[in-house]
C-alpha cells in the first residue's frame, strides 16, 4: 500500500522560494556588474595602447630611420617607465627587432607583427612569456623609406585579478543576500500565514453542537476570504443537512414506532385470550401490512445509501419508454380508480435508461401525483424527445407546490406537510430517490408547478451523452 504525498511547510517552500528567488536575482545582477566592469576595463586597455601606439609611430618617424631607431632605444623605454604591464616592440620589413620593452627575459612580441591582424585594431592576444592580453599593430614608414611595425601589448594580468577579486565578492554577496531575504521572508511569510492559523483554530473549534458557528472573515486578506466564505457556505450545508437528518431521526423512529407498537399490541391483546382462527389470521395479516411498510422503508433508505457510495450499478438498456409508462398506468389503474380520478398516457419514444430505476422513478412520480391529485382530475404521463434528451413528464391537477418548497421538495428527508401523514410510507424519500436516479444516469429533474398542475420532467440524456 502507497502512502499520499508527503506532508510539507508552506512557511519553509514560501522561505526557500524567497532565498531562491532573491539568490538568482542578485546573481544575474552580479553577472550584468561583472560582464559590464570587463568590458569597461578592456576598453580602456584599448584606449590605452591606442594612444601609446599613435605616440610610438610619432617617435619612430621622429627618428628617420631604422637605424636610429635602434641605436635610441631609451626614447621608447622612457615612455614605458610609468606603465607597468604596457610592452612595445619596434621591427623592421625583415621582422628584426628594433626596439623591445619587456619585463621578462622569454617574452616576444613577434608574434603580435607576424599575426594575420587588422593594423590599429586592437584584438585579444596571448603573446609568449605574457599569456592573455590586448594587442594592436601598425605599419610605418620612416622618412628615411624604411617600413617598420609597431607592436603595443597591455598585459591582462591585473585586470584577470581584479575581475577575479570582484567575482568572488559577487559570490559572497548572492549568499549573504540570498540569506538575508530567505530570512526577512520567513517572517513575512510568518506574519502573513497568521490569518490560515486563524483560520484553521476556528474551524477546528467548530462541533456538532455549534454548527451554527461562522469564520470571522472580516478585516482578514482579500485571497483567504473566497476560502473562508467557501468554509462557511459548506458549514451552512452541514448545518442544514444535519437539522433535516435530526428531524428525519427522530420522525423516522416515531414512524417505526408506530408500526411496531401497532404489531406488539394487537399481538398482546390477540394473545390475551383464546381467539378463532379467523381472528388470527386477520392479525397475522395486519402485522404483515405493518412489516411491508417497514420493509418499504428500509429498501429507501438503502438503496439511498448505494447510490451515495457509488455501489448501484447500471444496466442501460434500450426501452420502448411509452410501452413501459403503459405498464405502469396499468399497475396504478386500481389506486386511481380508488382515488376517483384518470391516467393518460401521451407519445412514445425510445429511452436509454436502467429499466428497473426508470420504472422506479417514473413510480414514485406518478405514486406522487396519486396522493396529491384532485378527485375527478386526470394524472397525464406523456414522453417525447428533444435534441439531447427522452423527457418523461408527469402531470397532476391538484393543490399547488408553494414556491418556498419548490427548491427542497429533492432534499433527502425533505417533505412539504410537517404532519405525519403519509410518512411511513415514503418517510421523505421518494422525490430524493427520483433524483438519485437521475443523478445516476446523467440527467436531471425539473419540478413546475402553478395553478392548479404540478409538472415533473425526467430528462435522460440520449445514447452516447451519458459516457461523455
């Protein structure tokens, strides 16, 4: 056996979500910082041997000649001294070194001549013995005719280091800051997470004996009050459900008192004395009549029971719906005739249906309309089709449903006259029953009632509608 989902804390996943969310926010933030300081830096790398190469080339025309050149390199070195990490190389059209300033034995910067590379562009580089860096050349030609190349190199070296320096403390600011708002935003969340426990501490405190009890909605978050009005709409539910199954306890076990104490009676009074056997049989018969309605029900109450846990299953037939409604005014022709009053049956039309529950719910429609319809009126059954359902329709002419009752006469225990009359025989079921039934088969039941005709429609969805 699998157990569900794992409990969890909405307080630590709304921390956790803060850390993370402010954790991935500073670090694109420190990587835009760090991209951006890199790119400022390697600009003015560029700027910078930019201008000491327009100051080289002016020196090496100042000079005349190759000649010269070589023999004053002091000229190039003075104006190197104060730029440490600058390297200059000075090489004629056979890529001989005129002039080199360098602060390594092994470092050359011929590569950065003999390059395939765009003249007074600068471009990144890894001469030898200086590793990464940022080059320019250009060519000049002296006074004297001579060409010569001029090489600038600016060391990467403490730029990488600074950038390394400020990617760490980049690193050390995501974490702290990160830490710093999962911590702030534990207590937001804390604080904010107060109105749940509210909450959650007034609907624990809410029993069976104070169902009339509410959520205090008000002054709360407008996001916890569509949960808070639904709470209190399904306590209303509750409230209601369990008023009506108090009062259906307690005329239920009147109504079976009454029964039983009918059968323990005449028993004992039958049993007092000697009797014939004539009078035993009738009180065997009037105990019989008591039991059926008890038997009656019980079955109610059952097959209510089934079809709220989903065990009454259905076999859908193909039934000829006016045959059956035939059939059925048939089997209450005797009661109508006692009850002074007709049955007519109007239409015919194919219904996909149980054919026991919509004999069932067409029975306790019309077993309905008998108990209620005027002396010398006629009870009408007609069924016709419409575009996605057979409707079933019984009709008596009788006292009116008051429109108050109109939206409870489906409610299981629900019944319009208070008094007793009647209810051992349906005890409130048998309209809760006729929508359980339609319940099961995927359509509905509607009631009008005006006048002097009372209305109630079966719809049945058509083949197919009830698997969609």
């Amino acid at each position: 056996m699998t157990g569900g989902p794992a409990p969890y804390s909405l307080l630590w996943r709304l921390t956790l979500a803060f850390a993370l969310i402010a954790g991935a926010v500073f670090a694109l933030t420190g990587a835009f910082l760090y991209r951006s300081l890199s790119t400022e830096l390697q600009r003015r790398d560029d700027i910078e041997i930019g201008g000491k190469l327009s100051q080289f080339l002016q020196l090496a025309r100042a000079s005349g000649s190759t000649q010269a050149v070589r023999a004053a390199p002091a000229v190039f070195h003075e104006v190197l001294r104060s730029h440490p990490g600058v390297y200059l190389g000075i090489y004629d059209a056979q890529d001989n070194p005129l002039v080199e300033h360098t602060d390594k034995p092994d470092a050359t910067l011929k590569s950065v001549v003999t390059g395939n590379h765009p003249h007074q562009v600068p471009y990144a580089c890894t001469p030898p013995g200086i590793g990464r860096a940022r080059c320019i050349v250009a060519e000049e030609t002296l006074p004297s005719g001579e060409v010569v190349y001029v090489s600038v190199v600016r060391a990467a070296t403490d730029r990488q280091s600074l950038l390394e320096s400020y990617r760490v403390n980049i690193w050390l600011a995501v974490a702290v800051g990160a830490m710093l708002v999962g911590t702030l935003g534990y207590a937001v969340a804390r604080r904010g997470l107060l109105p749940v426990k509210s909450i959650g501490h007034q609907t624990s405190s809410i029993e069976a004996h104070n169902l009339g009890e509410r959520l205090d909605i008000q002054g709360g978050p407008v996001e916890l009050r569509e949960l808070a009005l639904s709470v209190n709409r399904m306590l209303d539910r509750l409230e209601r459900a369990f008023v009506r199954l108090s009062q259906f306890s307690f005329d239920l076990a009147h109504d079976m008192r009454t029964p039983l104490a009918t059968v323990i009676s005449s028993s004992q009074i039958t049993l007092s004395r000697k009797r014939t056997a004539e009078e035993y049989e009738a009180l065997i018969d009037s105990n019989i009549e008591e039991c059926e309605r008890l038997q009656r029900m019980i079955e109610n109450m059952l097959f209510l029971a089934r079809t709220d846990n989903a065990h009454q299953h259905l076999k859908i037939t193909d039934l000829d719906a006016g045959n059956d409604l035939r059939r059925l005014a048939s089997y209450f022709q005797g009661l109508a005739e006692d009850a002074g009053v007709c049955i007519a049956i109007e239409g015919n039309a194919r219904v996909h249906a149980d054919a026991t529950l919509f004999r069932r719910a067409v029975s306790n429609l019309t077993s309905n309309a008998l108990e209620h319809a005027r002396a010398g009126s006629t009870i009408e059954l007609a069924v016709s089709t419409s575009l996605k359902y057979t409707v079933v329709e019984v009709t008596n002419q009788g006292a009116a449903i008051p429109p108050e009752h109109v939206d409870k006469i489906f409610e299981r225990f629900y019944r319009v006259n208070a008094s007793r009359h009647g209810a051992a025989r349906n005890a409130g079921l048998g309209l809760a029953i006729v929508k359980s039934i339609m319940e099961l088969h995927h359509g509905k039941v509607d009631v009008v009632s005006d006048g002097a005709r009372t209305t109630f429609t079966l719809y049945f969805p058509h083949h197919g509608a009830m698997d969609s």
